[in-house]
C-alpha cells in the first residue's frame, strides 16, 4: 500500500510503498477514505522531546470502512463496509505518533473498543474533523461552568476554533479570539467570531467588548510567557485553560496566581463519549466546523503541503483524500 514516510526532521515525507498491516486477531482492518493533518504530527516531525522515530506514519484524525476482521473480533457487532473512525489509541501505544501505522497511508489497524461507527449523516471529509472538535469538547468540558461567561481564545488554530465553537454551543455570553494572522482571522470570522482582538492588545480591546477581564482563557498556543500573560489578565478566581502543547520551559510568577485565588488546569485529548457527542451534535447540525477544511490534497500532494505547515500558512485544516 502507499503511505507518507516520515524521514526525519527537516526532510519532506516521502510517499513510498509498504506493507499492509497484518491482522492479529483482535483487530481491525480499516481502509482509508480521509485523514486530517494535525499540528501534533507538524509537531512531532520536528527537533525535540516530541519527536517520533524515523519510518512513523502520521495520521490520527481519519475516516474509512472495515475491510477485514480479526477472527476474535465479534461479527454482530463490526461488519466489513461499515464507515468507521477510531480514537487513536491502539494497546497503549498512539495510532499515527508511534511504530503503529497512521492513516496518511490506504490501510491502517485499529482495535474494536476504540472505533465509532460513522453515522450516515456525517460524510467521510467531516467525519475527519470529530477528532480535533472532541479535542475542543473535552478541554472546553474540563473549564466548567461556560454559560453566560466571557471567554477568551488564544490562538485560532483548528483547536482554539473547535474551543470557540463549543464554548458557543455551551452559551458563553462573549467569545473573543486573540489571533494575529489575516488568514487565521478570515477563518474565526467564516465560523461565525468576529470579536478577534490584536494578540500585542488583548486587556483594552477584551475590555471595550466585554466590560471587563476574561473569566475563562483557553490558551491554544503553547509558547513559552503566554500563561503568565494569562495570570496577569485574569480577574479575582479566573480560570486558565491550558490547550496549547507548550514543550519549553515557561516562568511564571505564583505569587499573582495565588494572590487571585486562580485556577490553572491543562487538557488534553478525549474520551470516547467526547467522540460520540460530537457525532451526535453534528448529525443534529448544531455544530458545524466543515468551514475549517481548507484544502483537500492527495497523498502524492501530501508532502508540499506538510512542509508549508511548518512555517505560518493559509492552510486551517488540511485533510488527505486517499481515493485521489
Ligand atoms: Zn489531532
């Protein structure tokens, strides 16, 4: 089969030939139909703590059909030709960021626990987008209480965007987004948020829309000083939410946290459920993020399009259609 090869960092995928994953007889045979491209994998194809062995192929954010199943799998519960995703979780190891095969490839194993059937309303380019909107569910789940709050998003990447629209869905009263870049703010604006503010002037601008500081900040940056940003800017028992992978060391100052009485928590990831009541929110279209796909490539398109992502690009959601 064809897959997208990680050859190390600094250097393009390359699209080559290997093996289809053999079955064990526990598992699942999927083919590929779509694959998102996640600035996890962008992030660990480069120099440092997160990066993954040479020879890995990325991809965790995918859809497609059963092709094949293991002699233990249960036949009542898996048909071959049903559309499927999984979580990216594959017996303690992650699908697409380790020696288990991704999905910029035509193939890939999954294990039956983690699969969610896709249901007919949800087509497989969306059905490539419950992966990042779960990881906006569960971190938005993780800062409590959003209604009627005013929110601040920093960053409007795929996820401070899948952030914003459930902290919408869960009746925030003001969701401004702190980004710099046109592209990213054509992006906010297209999803419905036009109350963006200059990243170099978040307090005054934050304070003429909402009449005062943000109670709850989603951080979706991960650069190093941004959080004690966030401490400064935060009101009296504000809370901070961590999203953004931030893999330096970052100073803060405790005692402006403490003397606020702020409440600092990361997030990361899902549950199944998060998967689930996305789908379900999706298929009652009441959360749409089909917007956020900007460019659909091939495989053979893959790896130009992987290399531009490193630098700050036009691109939002770049998807791979393996049918192409
Ligand atoms: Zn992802």
């Amino acid at each position: 089969m064809k897959a997208a090869v990680f050859m190390g960092p600094g250097k393009s995928l390359e699209v080559q030939e290997i093996d289809i994953p053999k079955l064990a007889d526990d598992e699942i045979l999927v083919k590929v139909a779509n694959c998102g491209v996640c600035g996890t994998d962008i992030h660990a194809s480069k120099e440092g703590p997160f990066m993954v062995p040479l020879n890995t192929v990325f991809g965790h954010e995918f859809s497609g059909e059963i092709v094949e199943l293991g002699s233990e799998v249960d036949e009542n519960s898996f048909h071959v030709g049903e559309r499927v995703t999984s979580l990216p979780f594959f017996k303690g190891q992650n699908i697409g960021l380790s020696s288990v095969t991704g999905a910029y490839a035509e193939y890939l194993k999954v294990i039956p626990d983690q699969v969610v059937k896709i249901p007919d309303e949800i087509d497989d380019l969306n059905a490539a987008l419950v992966e990042p909107l779960a990881v906006g569910l569960h971190a938005v789940k993780m800062a409590g209480n959003i209604a009627q709050q005013n929110i601040l998003i920093i960053g409007a990447g795929p996820i401070g965007l899948a952030c914003a629209t459930w902290c919408k869905f869960f009746g925030a009263r003001n969701i401004v987004i702190s980004e710099m870049s046109p592209a990213r703010i054509d992006m906010a604006k297209k999803l419905g948020f036009d109350q963006i503010v200059d990243p170099k002037d978040v307090d005054n601008q934050f304070e003429q829309i909402a009449g005062g500081p943000p109670d709850i900040q989603v951080e979706c940056v991960g650069a190093p000083g941004i959080m004690q940003q966030c401490i400064e800017r935060a009101p009296k028992r504000g809370f901070i939410l961590g999203v953004g992978l931030c893999d330096h060391p970052d100073t803060i100052v405790p005692l402006i946290a403490f003397g606020k009485e702020l409440t600092i928590r990361w997030a990361v990831a899902y549950d199944k459920e998060d998967w689930e009541f996305t789908m379900d929110m999706m298929v009652a279209q009441r959360i749409d993020a089909s917007a956020m796909i900007t460019n659909v490539v091939s495989l053979a398109e893959l790896p130009a399009i992987f290399d531009a992502l490193h630098t700050p690009s036009d691109q939002c959601k770049v998807i791979i259609d393996l049918s192409r």
